[in-house]
C-alpha cells in the first residue's frame, strides 16, 4: 500500500481502519490521486482540501429549504460530528441522524440503507 493510501487510512477510526474494503478503497483512491497530476498538484491538493469548505458562509444555510438529511457518526475526525449538528441546525428543514457507531459508514450499511430508505420515502 503506497504511503498516501496508508495515510488516508490512518485517518479513519482503528476499528475501520483495519476493514479490507477500508483498505482496498484508499488504495484504489490513492492510485487516482497520484495517477492524476504531478507531484505538485497532489501535494497541493492534500494540503488544501481538507481546508476547503463547499459554502464560505454557513448562515446561507439558513436559506434552503428543500428537505435534507445530514448523517453523522461519532468520533469520525474527518467530519466531525459538531459540524454535522450545526448544519441541521441552520438548515430550516434540516433532519440529523447520528450513526450507531464510527464505523457505521463501512460496517453498519444495514442501518445506513434504512436511514436513506425512510428520509427519501419521506420525502
């Protein structure tokens, strides 16, 4: 495993970290991210993603008024579980669903499936 997937991988909770599929899918994610510019452009981009927010201002939120479903789990360090609070907080029709468990994106899928099955039902 090249040292960049190896990273990502450290940066998920130990219980997911040592999934195959959790493995197999950095890997996979590594390759492409490596394959897909110089050296620069990579090092650029995995210095400045993690930074990088989809809406420089959060009270915008506050202006969408579609349904949405804002799924967080515990303990997960690359999304941490306060932003997933504050957001369905400032969306007006915010619903927040807390996983089970910091694993549950890989090893809960069940309850993941239910989630998405009855909010989309819903909606």
């Amino acid at each position: 495993m090249s040292g960049v997937a190896r990273s990502l991988v450290a940066a998920q909770p130990a219980a997911v970290g040592r999934l195959p599929e959790v493995g197999e899918h950095y890997r996979r994610l590594a390759e492409y991210l490596v394959g897909t510019g110089s050296p620069d452009q990579l090092a650029m981009a995995l210095r400045t993603f993690p930074q990088a927010a989809p809406v420089t201002d959060r009270e915008a939120l506050r202006r969408v008024r579609a349904p949405v479903l804002v799924v967080g789990q515990p303990d997960d360090p690359l999304h941490p579980l306060e932003v997933a609070k504050e957001l369905a907080e400032l969306l007006p029709a915010g619903q927040l669903h807390v996983l089970s468990s910091p694993d549950a994106l890989w090893s809960g899928r069940a309850e993941v499936r239910a989630v998405l099955t009855e909010f989309f039902g819903e909606h």
